[in-house]
C-alpha cells in the first residue's frame, strides 16, 4: 500500500486500519530493544535534517558530550576492548 505521506517519507510504515494496533506493538517492541544510547544519535540525525549542519554540530556536541559519560558507553567501551582482547586483535 502506498500514500503520497509514504512517498515523501513522513511516514515508514502505511497499513490498513484493522492492522494499526499490531503494527504499532510490533514497531514499539523493536524500538524497545535498542539502548538508549541510538534514541540520543537519531536525535542528532533529526535535528541536522530540521535545523540545517550549523545548530545540528552544536546540538550534536552537546549531546556527544552527555553521551560519553553514560552506563551505556562505557559498556560499549568495556565490550568493545573484551571482544579485541578475546580475538587477539590488539595492535600495540
């Protein structure tokens, strides 16, 4: 099915109406399984889309400064070196 919303890309998903609700729980459970730390970087992405490349640096280093200092990072950090040490692929 496809709507001109769907066309211009104001939309990603065009479903019938008795399939609203499954489609909507099946969208949210996916969303829900990504870290937090993606919400912060799609909201760079849409701000640069909006604001133009100027605001969107700003906000964007704005929020990379939050971002390096959260659980999230530092587990990405922590499994990232793991996974080098693990794999032997260290370069010193």
């Amino acid at each position: 099915m496809q709507t001109r919303a769907h066309e211009l890309m104001l939309v990603n998903h065009v479903v019938a109406p008795e399939e609203v609700m499954s489609k909507a729980e099946e969208i949210a459970k996916k969303c829900g399984q990504c870290p937090s730390i993606s919400w912060s970087y799609q909201g760079s992405i849409y701000a640069w889309s909006i604001n133009g490349l100027g605001k969107s640096v700003a906000f964007a280093q704005t929020k990379r400064d939050l971002i390096l200092h959260t659980a999230d990072a530092a587990e990405g950090v922590k499994a990232f070196a793991e996974k080098e040490l693990r794999d032997g692929q260290v370069n010193r």
